[in-house]
C-alpha cells in the first residue's frame, strides 16, 4: 500500500537530494539574513541619495528568480564565463574552475544566487529598525555605550521577532526552491547530482520518469518536513525572541 | 552644526553603498549591454559597452516563436497580473 514511501529511505539519490537541499536551505538563509540585515543598517541611515539607493538594492530581488537570471547565472560562473574572466585579467588568477560544471563548487553558486535575492528581509528588516525608539540609542549613549554595544544590546534584541519572521519565511521558500537549480544545472540537476534539490528530484521523478506516486509521496514528506522545522523554530524561539514592549 | 569629519564620512558612505550597488547589480548591467550586442560576439566580447550595437535582438525577440508573437506574452501575462492582483488585494 505505501508503496511510494517504503521507498524513499531506500533510494540515495532521494537521500542525496535530501543533503543537497538542507546544506542550500542552512547555508544559504543564515547568510541571505546578515547581508540583509546589513544592507538594511546601511538603507537606514539619512543620507539625500537614499531613496534611490532603497530602490537600487533591490532590482536583484525583483528580477533574480527569473530564468533570465538563472541562464544569466550559468553563463557568470562557466569556465570561460565573467567571473572568470575577471579574476584573471584583474587578479591574475590561474587554473579557476569551471563553477557550474564542478560538483564541489555548483552548490555555492547557487547559494550566492539566493544571497543576492536579499531584497525582501532587507525590506522588512528596515521598517523594523525604524521602529526601535530613537530614545533607546540616545539613552544608551549617554551611559556611554558604543556603536557595537548598540547594535547587540538595542538593534539585536528589539528586531529578534522580525529576524525570527525573516528566518521562517526564507526557510519555507529555501526548501521549495526550483527555478535556479532547473536552469543552472540544464534540468538534470548536476553535476554528479550535486545541485539535486529536493523539489527539482520530485519534478524529475514525477515528469521524467512518470512516477507520479512517488514524487506525490516525495511532496508529503516535504511538507512535514518544512511543518516540522518551524515547529522546531517557533518553540526554539521561545528564548531568543523577545516580544516585549521595551519596558 | 556639520563639522569636516561629518562631511568626510558621510562622502565615504556614500562612496562604499555606490560600490557596493554597482558590484551588484553588474550581472544586470552586463545583461542590458548584452541585449544590444550582435548574438556571435555576446561572449567573445565581455565588457558592459557593446562595441558594435544592433537592435535585432529585440525585433527578433517581438516575434517570438512561429505564429505567437510577444504580443500575445504580453497580453497573457497582463491578464494573469491584474487579475490576481486584484483578487489578491480584495480577499
């Protein structure tokens, strides 16, 4: 009866798929959530130019899940691509890998290209420093705290419920990302299944190989996975977050 | 009151969210210069500024493939667009 999955621990490219999908999902919100952040410290500080600046940042969000991008994406980090090209020309580096096509380094690729997509925590982290009371920062600095002690002791804590938000959310749509690894890998999710998302084996098994039980068994799990991992977040959060109302 | 060390650091944090903004959106940039080169040199020549400019590839591109232009993709995708949009804004 359960055909599609008593089958699934048995098969390793699910398994593989699996590894892919995690190391992408926990290598590539962490980072996508401090550039954010970053960026938005940056977007948040008054200078005349900054409306422009806002909407600059953000054009890489608007247009990167595209598959203009994607395709973009594969010719930047070929083996005789931009990336490379700069790198000697201007740094006169020697012997540089073919990106895409070596399974060690396809992966980063494609975590730079969710990297680059910061646009969106970006977004809310700047409503939520905008609302951190000027007065806790003047306060602060009169008892003489610095710039650094600032950022971990007032912008830290009094954003955790957003980070927390930012983190759920990039998760949820790390663990169902498709479209860059589809494009970049040519839809085989290669090389040597090394950018083998989760979703793009489900598509491939579904549509490929017209298991469609067993890709619709792969779609269930995936579902409790992701249910799962914000449970495990939201009670983790219970002592990282603070709700409180800054009194 | 601006004093001289304000002034320098503000000059200085502009200058670092321009570089920054440009060393992101290059693949952009390079990707609107592509759209004007001629299709044999797009990777033969890599810089931003095409040497040779045309404008076949948008008037190719406006015919899409066999009988459905890019009219029609626009059109289709409008449709998809308004619609759930509004939708989305009312429910």
């Amino acid at each position: 009866m359960f055909v599609g999955t008593d089958r699934l621990p048995k098969d390793e490219r699910f398994l593989n798929s699996m590894v892919v999908t995690f190391k992408f999902v926990f290598i590539s919100v962490p980072l996508k959530l401090i550039f954010a952040l970053a960026v938005a410290m940056l977007m948040n500080k008054k200078l005349k130019l900054i409306p422009l600046y806002r909407t600059l940042y953000y054009i890489p969000t608007l247009l990167g899940g595209s598959v203009a991008i994607a395709v973009l994406w594969r010719r930047l980090f070929a083996g005789d691509g931009l990336i490379n090209m700069i790198l000697t020309n201007v740094f006169g580096a020697q012997n540089l890998p073919a990106w895409i096509s070596n399974p060690k380094y396809a992966l980063y690729t494609l975590i730079l290209l969710a990297v680059w997509q910061f646009g969106s925590p970006m977004i809310i982290f700047l409503a939520g420093l905008q609302q951190i009371p000027r007065e806790y920062y003047e306060a602060s600095s009169v008892d003489g705290a610095g710039k650094i002690r600032q950022f971990f002791a007032i912008s830290l804590p009094s954003l955790s419920p957003i980070i927390f938000f930012n983190f759920v959310m990039q998760m949820i749509s790390a663990f169902q990302s498709f479209t860059q690894a589809f494009i970049v890998s040519g839809g085989s999710g290669g090389p040597l299944d090394s950018t083998m998302f989760y979703s793009l084996y489900l598509y491939i098994k579904g549509f490929g190989f017209s298991e469609m039980g067993y890709a619709a068994a792969m779609a269930w799990v995936l579902l409790i996975i992701i249910a799962g991992l914000t449970a495990i977040s939201f009670r983790a959060s219970g002592s990282l977050v603070s709700y409180g109302s800054g009194e | 009151m601006k004093t001289r060390k304000d002034q320098v650091g503000r000059l200085l944090l502009n200058a670092f969210i321009i570089a920054l903004g440009l060393g992101m959106l290059y693949p952009i940039l390079w990707l609107i210069g592509a759209s004007f080169k001629p299709s044999n040199m797009i990777f033969t020549d890599p810089g931003i500024w095409p040497k040779f400019f045309t404008n076949e590839n948008y008037l190719n591109g406006w015919k899409g493939i066999g009988i459905v232009g890019f009219d029609t993709f626009f059109k289709n995708s409008f449709v998809i667009c308004l619609l759930s949009a509004f939708a989305n804004a009312i429910f």
